[in-house]
C-alpha cells in the first residue's frame, strides 16, 4: 500500500488559562475536554514541562508564574505530535474524532455478542462437555490479552496513531509483507461476517414472520432466499450513515439486543422439556478423518464467536487523544465493561444449549432447535419478540463489521482523486457491497459450516498477529518469560489457523455434498 503524505497538526489553546487546550481533530470537530486530571502513577522519564518546577518558579513573580504555568499544560498536551493524515478527515473511520468510553463499550458489544453466540452449542455437540468448556475458556482469556495488546499499541510510537489494523501490521511486518498478512483476512472478516449475518437475519425475520402470521399466512410466502433480499435492503439503507462514530446509537441498540436475546435464547431452553433421547456424548462419525475435521470446524466455531479485533483500533481511532489524556485508557475501560457482558451472554448459551438439546442441535444453531422442539410448547409472543430482537442485533451488526470495507473503498477513491467521495458515490459503494453479500449468501447458505471456515482463517488477526506485534514492536528482553510467551501464543495461533481452516473447508464440502445427493423429496 502506497504511504499518504502526513502533516502535523497542533493544538493552540485558545485562551491563557490553566485549561486543557481543545485539539482540532481533522475533521474539524472539536474533542470535548477532559473533565478530570490523570490520577494514579507518575513518570521519572523527562518531559517537555520537567524544567518547569516549583522550585523554578518559586522566586519568580505573579505574573510571569502564570504564564509560565499556562505554557506547562500546553506542552504537556503537545508534549508528542501526532501526525495526521489530511485525508483521514474525508474517511468513515476517522471523519469524526468525539468517541469515549461509552461509545467503545458500545462498539466492542455491538462487534463481540451476536449471532455467532447462536452457534456454540453446534461446537459443543462436536466437542462434549470438557473440551468445549476448557476450549471456550481459555479462548475467551487468550483473546482478551491480545485485546489489551491492540489497545496499547494504538499509539506505540510516539507521534503516530495506527487507525486501522492494517496500519499496524504495515508497521510492524513491513508495507508488503504487512499488508500480504492483514489485508486479506480483515477484509474477508469482516464481508464473510456480513454475509452470514444476511442468512442469519434473513432465515430469522422468516421464521419471525411466520410466527406472528400463524395459520393466516398467505398460500404464497416469501421463501428463504426473498428474505435474505428483504434484510439485505433494510442493510443497505441504515449503511448510509456517514462514520463511525454516526452509528454509536445503532451500536447501542444492537449490543442491548443481543444481551436480551442471548439471555432470552437459553433461559427459554433450560425452562423447557429437554428432547427425548438426548445424548451429551459427542456427535460420533464414520470415520477417525471426519470426526477430527468436525473437531477442527467445531473450534473454528469458537474463534469466530470471538471475531471482533479487526475493529480494536478503529474503534479507538475514533477518539481524542492527547499526552495527558492518551485514548487507550477510555479505549480500556469500555472494553473492559464489554467484554464482562460478552462473557454473561456467550458462556451461559453456548452451556445451557448444549445442556438443552445436546448432540440433537440442529447445525443452524440453538434459535432453529428452539423453534423446531418447543414451537407449541412456548408462548408466539416470545418467540416472536425473540426473534425480532434477533433481527434487530443482526442490522446493527452488519453496519459496524461494513465500516472497514467501506473506509477501503473510500481510501481508494479519494486517494485517486485527490477529493472525498460525493454522497452518490458512497452510496453507491454501500449498495454494490450489500448486494455482493447477498450473492455470497444465497451461493453459501451452510451457516455453522461458513462459521467455521471464517474461524480458521481470520483466527491470525485475533489470536496470532497480536501476539507477534507486541515482540517486534515493544521488543521485551529476549528468552525472557513475556517474549516465550508472545511468541509461542503467536505460533500456536497460526497452527491451529490452519487446522481450524481445513476443518472448515471439509464442513462445507460435506454440507455440500449432503445437500445435492441427499436432498429430501
């Protein structure tokens, strides 16, 4: 990827007071100021002010003290320019620099719970009790520490902000190499996460419909790949919102829907009559090879229920940042809050649905084994609300994992150009990108098979590349515990990238293979 030219922008206080100066964002946005001093640790290394000490000013009079004192806080705000890119102002990412705390707790939930929770008891009818448990814990630990990487390397370099991921692994493994590793499985996360939530959101406004119509549906209803075309428009519409801070609200609904439903999904199942003949042993196949291949795809489930990190960076790119006030401490605390209820709402379905319907659960996830088991044993109004709120995450969703794809079609154009896009030619962008997933969608309907497969192969950007990015970057002393630790992680993740990957090729050619010879009449 070609560099863009950079210059440096600094923040003049605009009046001699002791207040934090505002910093003008390259939008032209204004952040609000910081309300409350950084608390908490200090720092012997030597700063721009650290000649400003009240031993200095103490002979000094009134008025000069108070000049001097203004210009302490301005050079500790200043204390390291960051270079900004002038183009950035004109991309969905970083066109509007106000995000805080409350906004990356929205994010982070609206990324990390969503339909893919639906699908860990499909993991678990392959895995059983122990191996999905222990398989589901230590994911959740391993990718909350590259979290916390992500989060502290944002602004590793003084002077420079890494907006995208795909900044940071430029960085850190060069321009090629860097964009060779990152550009594809980013990309691919994030339509391949965009083209399951159309089947999701699709099949699941079609079973919504058909509850709420009952008996009084028409003898001619939509079928299942008109539905898919019905979520996809409604998409596409809430997809012109102009960045990403413009859908900190739709985030908002999403991450609140998706703790009710999860919630919702498997208290509904363990209140239930469990099927009879329910085995928790798992699902056994007629091979060694198939039964490892499922194995493979079922923990390529569980590293996609954790997909999300492809968005860390951008998340936080969206805030203000200044050397008193860096943005990776907001940036930490909403995530910390997040991924608490990422926890409450993933370890409870993924337990509780297998505890429900055990090796019975249908590969499309714990939602279609509740509709096919207990149809008329639960009231039509929860389904349907259960349903809705499904929906409703699935839209939200879709907008925040579309947002790095439309900042690469954007950063394209206008580094063609030389000019932002227009209002049509975004929008133009936004319906071509909807549509293409639909495509996708209707061609590759195997949902716990596509889960699988996107597990294994964006499995690097959450648990291996972090890992990698801290050694080279921060560079810990070598052969000590923290650099064996960063870099075994790293390459386990790769290894299990390519088994889970394979496993998830072999699903989906046997899903496929089941689905044209053994098509029921």
């Amino acid at each position: 990827m070609e560099e863009r030219p950079e210059t440096e922008l600094i923040s003049i206080p605009a009046t001699p007071r002791d207040s934090t100066p505002e910093i003008l964002t390259p939008s032209g946005h204004r952040s609000p100021r910081p309300q409350s001093k950084e608390g908490g640790k200090s720092s012997t290394a030597w700063t721009p002010t650290s000649f400003i000490s009240p031993r200095f000013l103490s002979p000094i009079g009134t008025p000069m003290k108070k000049v001097l004192v203004n210009m302490k806080g301005y050079l500790e705000e200043v204390g390291h320019l960051t270079k900004l890119n002038p183009q950035d102002a004109w991309l969905p990412i970083t066109e509007s620099r106000n995000g805080n705390a409350h906004y990356a707790a929205f994010h982070n939930l609206n990324a990390g719970v969503g339909f893919q929770a639906l699908l860990l008891p499909v993991a678990f009818s392959f895995l059983g009790w122990s191996w999905g448990i222990v398989s589901l814990t230590i994911a959740y630990f391993w990718q909350l520490y590259t979290l916390w990487i992500l989060v502290q390397l944002h602004e590793a370099v003084p002077g420079k902000r890494y907006n995208r991921y795909v900044e940071l692994a430029e960085a850190t493994f060069g321009n090629r190499l860097g964009a060779w590793l990152s550009i594809f499985p980013t990309a691919y996360l994030s339509a391949g996460t965009a083209t399951a939530l159309i089947i999701v959101g699709g099949e699941t406004m079609k079973l919504f419909f058909e509850t709420v119509c009952g008996p009084l549906c028409s003898s001619n209803p939509l079928t299942t790949v008109e539905w898919y075309l019905v979520f996809t428009s409604l998409c596409i519409v809430l997809s012109q919102l102009p960045n990403l801070n413009s859908i900190a609200g739709l985030s908002l609904v999403g991450a609140v829907t998706a703790i009710l439903y999860s919630t919702l999904v498997w208290v509904l199942s363990v209140s239930q009559r469990r099927p009879p003949n329910i085995s928790y042993e798992p699902i056994s196949l007629p091979s060694f090879t198939a039964s490892v291949f499922s194995a493979f795809n079922a923990l390529g489930i569980i590293a996609f229920a954790f997909r999300g990190h492809n968005l860390v960076l951008e998340i936080q790119s969206t805030m203000p940042s200044t050397f008193k006030h860096p943005a990776h401490v907001p940036m930490w605390k909403g995530a910390k809050v997040a991924y608490f209820f990422i926890a409450l709402c993933l370890f409870p379905v993924a337990i509780g649905g297998f505890w429900a319907y055990g090796n019975l659960m249908p590969s499309g996830g714990i939602l279609n084994a509740m509709f096919g088991f207990h149809e008329h044993d639960i009231s039509r109004s929860l389904l349907a609300m259960t349903f809705l709120l499904v929906v409703f995450s699935c839209l939200s969703s879709f907008q925040i994992y579309s947002m790095p794809v439309f900042d690469n079609f954007e950063a394209s154009y206008t580094h063609r150009t030389n000019r932002p896009c227009s209002v049509w030619v975004r929008s133009g962008f936004r319906v071509v990108y909807g549509f293409i997933n639909f495509f996708i969608g209707v061609a590759l309907p195997f949902l716990s098979s596509l889960a699988g497969l996107l597990g294994g192969l964006t499995l690097p950007v959450t648990f291996a590349y972090p890992c990698f990015m801290w050694v080279l970057i921060k560079k810990p002393t070598k052969y000590s515990f923290n650099w064996y630790f960063n870099w075994s992680l790293g390459w386990l993740g790769v290894a299990f990238s390519v088994a889970f990957t394979i496993g998830g090729i072999w699903s989906i050619v046997d899903s496929g293979l089941k689905l044209k010879f053994f098509k029921p009449s």
